[in-house]
C-alpha cells in the first residue's frame, strides 16, 4: 500500500526550499569530503548515522549543483527523497 501511494505521489519528484547558510554550507563540506578505507562490522546505529551522514552529502551535492544563493540562504530543490530523510532525522 504504501508503494502504491508512492506511486501516486511521483510528480512530486522535487521540493524548492530555503536553507540559511549555516545549513547548507555544512551539507556541501559533508558532499566534499573523503571518505578513505571500507566499511566494517557495524551496528544498527552506526548504520543509521551513516546513512544520515550519506543524505545529508547528497543535499550538499544539490546545493552545488543547482542551489541559487540569495543573500544568507540558499534556494535548492532538493528531491522529495531527501527532504524526507531529513524530516526523517527531525524527529
């Protein structure tokens, strides 16, 4: 059921939203960054904190590729995949 209201939802593939920079520049050093060595053993909760850390790279990622600044903030549509990831992390 839930993939079905997905598929419904699709057309909204993408949110426009504003970030203030104290935002938005972290999320782009998180894209920047290197990442050396594998991945190891790890526990439910290191996976999860891995995974926020890999949406929050892929919001920076956005914000570089097509974010417009407009004084403090910076104006991205991000993908509706995202903003749930982070809506997703608020809680």
């Amino acid at each position: 059921m839930l993939a079905a209201i997905g598929a419904r939802l699709e057309p909204v593939s993408r949110i426009s939203v504003r970030l203030p920079r104290s935002l938005a520049e972290p999320a782009v050093a998180a894209w920047n960054r290197d990442e050396p060595g594998g991945i190891g053993e790890e526990s439910r909760e290191e996976f999860e904190l891995r995974d926020d850390a890999a949406e929050l790279a892929w919001i920076g990622l956005a914000i570089s590729e097509r974010g417009g600044w407009d004084g403090e903030e910076v104006v991205v549509d991000l993908d509706a995949v995202q903003v749930a990831a982070a809506l997703r992390a608020a809680r």
